[in-house]
C-alpha cells in the first residue's frame, strides 16, 4: 500500500502578502473526497454562500485555463468551462448527500 500524499504547494503569488488565507482544501484518499473549508469566516453571513459561489467559479476558469494549457490542441475553453458546469450541476443535483468527511476550520 501506497502511503504517498501528492499535496500542493501555496502559489508563489501570496508571497508577501499581508493577508492571506486558504479558504478550501480537497482531497480525494482511498477514492472518497476529504475535505476542509473555512466556512463562517465572512465578515456578513448572509453573503457568505456567494462568496463561494464567486470561489467555485474562480476554480472553474483556473481549472479551464490550466486545462486548455496542457492541451492547446484540445477541446476550446468554452467547452471546457460548459463541461465543467455541467459535471457540477450533475453532482449537485444527483450525487451523493455529503461524499466523504468535511472539516469545518475557523480561527
């Protein structure tokens, strides 16, 4: 059994930052999602789920860009984001409740 954990690193652009937080960390282990959200940090609660709104978004047109990146000769960036849309909406609609553990992280 592999104990291998491919983490990410923090993108060098938050370096000399004032202010920085990770608002989301995803992890797929043994094919089951773990999870760790800073949830309830927002500064009005009753924006809150459209700030995640906005950061879900953000991730879908990185994940578009760095897809299109590694296959410019693949599928054009419309159709990348409309795939990713669609997988999104399908997994929001017809997935499991809660797959795997989340961990709510606050300061």
């Amino acid at each position: 059994m592999s104990t291998e954990k491919r983490e990410l690193k923090s993108p060098p652009s938050i370096d000399g930052a004032e202010v920085a937080q990770e608002m989301i960390r995803f992890w797929i282990a043994d094919n089951t999602d773990h999870v760790s959200l800073r949830v309830g940090d927002a500064a009005d609660p009753a924006t809150e789920p459209t700030m995640w709104g906005f950061i879900l978004g953000d991730i879908a047109k990185h994940v578009t860009d760095a897809f299109k990146d590694l296959h410019p000769d693949g599928p054009e960036k419309e159709d990348i984001i409309k795939e990713i849309v669609t997988g999104f909406l399908n997994r929001i609609q017809f997935g499991p409740k809660s797959p795997g553990e989340v961990t709510k992280v606050g300061d």
